[in-house]
C-alpha cells in the first residue's frame, strides 16, 4: 500500500444487494498510476469507478489513459467524464473507448445488479473555465428516468455542488463525487476552498446525509500543497454485513 495515499473504506449495508467492493478513483489528474493499482489489488474490489478528472491537460494526459487500461485489463471499470476532461482538446471520448473501461456519458447500466450512472459535468467541451467560475448545470434529461430504475442506484458525479441543487431530493441512493480536492487546505476538519463551492465549502470529504461520498482525489503530485489533506483511493463496500 501506498504511504502517499490514503485508503479509505465505506460499507453501505443493503440486505438485498451482493455483497460487492468498489473503487473510486476520483481526480487522479495524470498522477503515478503504480500506487493506485496496489491499493485497488489489495483491496479486491470487483470493479472501478472513475469519478472524473483522470486527464489534465492537452499535454499531462498518458498516465490517465494507462489508468483506465490498467484498471479495465482487471476489473469492470465504469468512467465519468469531468471537467479537466471537458477543458482539453483531446478526444476523451475516443479514448475512453479505446481503453476498454465502459464510458457513462450521461447514461447508465447494471452491474451485479445494481444501476450505475454517470452524470457528465456542465462544463462542455472547449469552453473557457475558472476556478472562480460558477460550475453549469448538467445535462439532467436523463436524471429521472435513471431515478426511477428498480434496484440499487449509484451515481458517479464528479461536481459535489451538484448535489443539494439537482441530485439531494432525487430517488438515487449513492451518489460518489471529487472535484473539491478536499477543500485543499484542510484546517478544524473543514476543507478551505473548492471549485464551484467556494471559501469553507460544505461538501470536500466523506459522508453525507449517507448518501453522498465526496473523495479528497487520488493526485499525489499537486503543485499547491494539500495540508492535513492526503490524497485517496475510495473502497465502498455495499451488501450485507
């Protein structure tokens, strides 16, 4: 196991459900793909989540590819598109595509018999981003009729704001985000700033209303310094317990 990177571990107890072990991979950022896959190998999880951001620019995107490669080479990888995605000019999609993980570009689909959507950030392809600009709403066409799938149903957001505006009141009942990097600093237990939520934002890390999980990210290689706020990997253990 990494001693850059933390493992932290989730159990969502479902009676009904398999017991089944995720992965969530959130703001990976092109960083060091090797401690990420021991971490996921040890915890044997029965498939991957990637939660956005895997890229981060135009120039700083093979390690996130081979992430993907690597991951889906094992496990059933299932991928969100972010906005660092959305930002560069890359065919994201096409890559994906060719990575063999399974692309949920607002859609979802089952697995071990839950319902697994992905919701793809606001933020379209090519257009002008800020960490100061307002984050946009999603395309949420879809949003209902995945809410009303029979079953269990995550949902890999990558923006935490998007929550208590679109998501919180919707019959979904695991929503997994990245984004806030953890706030950042992390001072008192509470993050500093996040994007789209500002100074002292609300969602950076953990559980909330048990029900949506906010990872701090997986980049172990951030050019501002996190403190008190180590990078992760997120393992949701869902089933009975």
């Amino acid at each position: 196991m990494s001693k850059r990177i933390a493992t932290t571990y989730f159990n969502i107890d479902r009676k009904e459900i398999e017991k089944t072990t995720f992965a969530l991979i959130a703001d990976f950022h092109n960083s060091e793909v090797e401690p990420i896959m021991d971490i996921i190998n040890g915890c044997e999880v029965d498939a991957v989540l990637i939660g956005g951001d895997f890229v981060h620019n135009n120039s700083n995107y093979e390690k996130g590819i081979d992430l993907l490669k690597q991951c889906s080479e094992r496990y059933p990888t299932f991928v969100e598109i972010g906005n660092h995605e959305t930002k560069s000019k890359l065919d994201i999609i096409k890559m994906v595509n060719e990575s063999g993980a399974i692309l949920l570009d607002n859609m979802f689909t089952s697995f071990h018999g839950m319902i697994i959507g992905g919701l793809t950030t606001g933020f379209g392809f090519n257009v002008d981003q800020s960490p100061f600009k307002k984050t946009p709403a999603p395309d949420l066409d879809w949003i209902e009729e995945f809410a009303n799938q029979k079953g269990f149903k995550i949902l890999i957001n990558h923006h935490p704001e998007y929550y208590p505006r679109y998501l919180k009141n919707k019959d979904i009942d695991l929503i997994l985000a990245g984004h806030a990097h953890g706030g950042q600093w992390r001072l008192f237990g509470r993050g500093l700033i996040a994007p789209g939520q500002g100074l002292f934002p609300r969602y950076t890390s953990g559980i909330y209303d048990n029900k949506l999980i906010v990872s701090r990210g997986a980049n172990s290689k951030n050019l501002i310094p996190r403190i008190n706020n180590k990078p992760e990997v997120v393992i949701i253990k869902i089933g009975k317990e």
